[in-house]
C-alpha cells in the first residue's frame, strides 16, 4: 500500500485551523485521503486527525514535523506524526488466561495487527511454546510479593532492551507500579470486565451470577497509577439472563475481553487516539 503520514492534533479551538493544516499539506503537494475533526465545546478543545500519501510529497518526512511547527506554535498545538510504514514495536504482558494473548498473536501473525512485535512478557512460564512457534522471545519473569520491586525492574529493562513503544496487559494479573506507568504514560493498554469496580478481587463472574446481573462487559483503557481509572479507549456490552451459569458468563465475557482489547490495540497502532485528562477521542477506523 502507499505509504501515508497521519497528523494527531489537539489545541484550544478557534477559527482558521483546519484551513492551516490543509493548507500546509497542499503547499507541499500533499494528497489528503482522510481527514476528521472534533470539538470538545465543553472545554473548548479542537482534535484532529489527517491522513496524507507520502509518495508526491515535496519534503523528506523527517522534517515534517519540523516544519509544521510554526502553525503548531502559532495555534498552541499538540502534534504528533506517524508514518504507516513505520510500524509500532509493540511487547504483550501476560498471566495465565491465554485467550486475549492467543487472540493478539493470531491477529499479529496473520497481518491483521500491523506491528513489530518485539517480546512477550510473562509471570508464568504457560505460554513459552506458542511464542517459541510463532518466533516471539518469551521471557518468563516471576514475582512474588517479596520480589516485586526486582521483577518490575527486571520487566523495564526487558521492555527497554527490545526498545518497545506500546505495552499491552493481554491479563497480565499484577499491578503496575506507579514506575512502570510513568514509564509508558498512556502507551499501556490494559483490559478488564465491566464489572469493576462493583465486583472486584477474585471470581468476579461468581459475584455477577449471584447478583443476577442482566448485562456484562469488558473495557480497554490505557493504565494509570489509579487502578482501572485511565482513559477509557473501547468498550462492548451484552446482555445475559438468568438461564447463563457462572461458565456461561466466564465464556461471553472472555469473548467480549479479545474483541475489546483488538480494537482498542488496533486503535492506538492506527494513530486513531487522542488522550485528553481523563477521556479519549478515538476517530473512526
């Protein structure tokens, strides 16, 4: 496919910004494929998303950015540039739940998740032999209470070293320090069930069943130092009755967990997400 650029950009919204940016693109000989907008009016904010071939383009893509910067300051803009040929290095955490890790890696084998996927990390030794297949390092680092600070250390530089840009919890059962997260600020992209936080701590889909609950979901946020509080990315619910046992409740829910996670992964590889305090606009895919 030709290679395109995609502009993210977020400022206070005011008049004469999408005629700058088109008009800078245009100026270049730029061809605009896709271009969407939206505008927070509660807090006055403008996001934008502009996607533009790169073959034709009168300038080297290394200095884009350099460039754009005189509108960027001249509207006080966030901006970021990503290229499509340019794919995200990506590492997955795991546990022992295997389906939204199994789920990725069949994605990213069969080219539906464009990215370089650098390493998976694990506090279990369960799925060496599918990474090993697949051709993915796999590097089991245990922990137990006494060891966490050594084995979240450990887990830093096992990132570090494989230069990864994204992280992604695919049920990675442990908590983040705050470290960690500072490290990756909303570049991990963790998954839960929507149950948080009304059934927390262990068998949550036991804690359902016995609330008779008629809708169960699953939600994919980027990680904060709060506890499942960062900045939701995607969700999906449905709906259950009382003819669904606990089994049946774990099943739809892990169903809801791979899809859910997919898309917001495949959200943030596409530069579709934009985060802002404590919310996301994602654009359409």
């Amino acid at each position: 496919m030709t290679p395109t650029a995609v502009m993210l950009l977020s400022c206070p919204d005011q008049q004469g910004i999408v005629a700058a940016t088109a008009a800078f693109i245009a100026a270049h000989d730029g061809n605009i494929l896709h271009a969407e907008q939206h505008v927070d009016p509660v807090e006055g904010v403008f996001f934008q998303r502009v996607e533009f071939e790169l073959d034709g383009f009168g300038m080297e893509r290394d200095r884009i950015a350099e460039e754009f910067a005189p509108i960027a300051e001249r509207f006080a803009m966030r901006v970021d540039v990503r290229f499509s040929d340019e794919p995200m290095r990506v590492g997955m955490m795991a546990s022992r739940h295997p389906h939204c890790l199994y789920d990725l890696l069949t994605r990213w084998r069969t080219g539906e998740l464009g990215c370089d996927l650098r390493v998976v990390v694990a506090n279990h030794p369960d799925h060496a032999d599918i990474c090993e297949h697949l051709g993915v390092p796999y590097v089991h680092l245990p922990v137990t209470p006494e060891t966490r600070s050594a084995q979240e250390a450990a887990v830093l530089a096992t990132l570090r070293a494989h230069d990864v840009e994204l992280v992604v919890l695919a049920r990675y059962m442990q908590i983040l320090s705050g470290d960690v997260v500072g490290a990756y600020r909303h570049r991990i992209i963790n998954i839960h069930h929507s149950f948080l936080p009304a059934f927390v701590g262990a068998n949550p889909y036991r804690q359902a069943h016995d609330r008779g609950v008629k809708l169960i979901g699953a939600t994919a946020h980027y990680a904060t130092e709060d506890l499942d509080e960062g900045p939701i990315i995607d969700q999906e619910t449905e709906r259950v009755t009382h003819r669904d046992d606990v089994a049946s409740l774990a099943r739809k829910g892990r169903d809801l967990e791979t899809t859910v996670l997919a898309r917001a992964v495949r959200a943030h590889l596409e530069h579709r997400v934009l985060v802002y305090g404590r919310k996301t606009v994602v654009f359409d895919g």
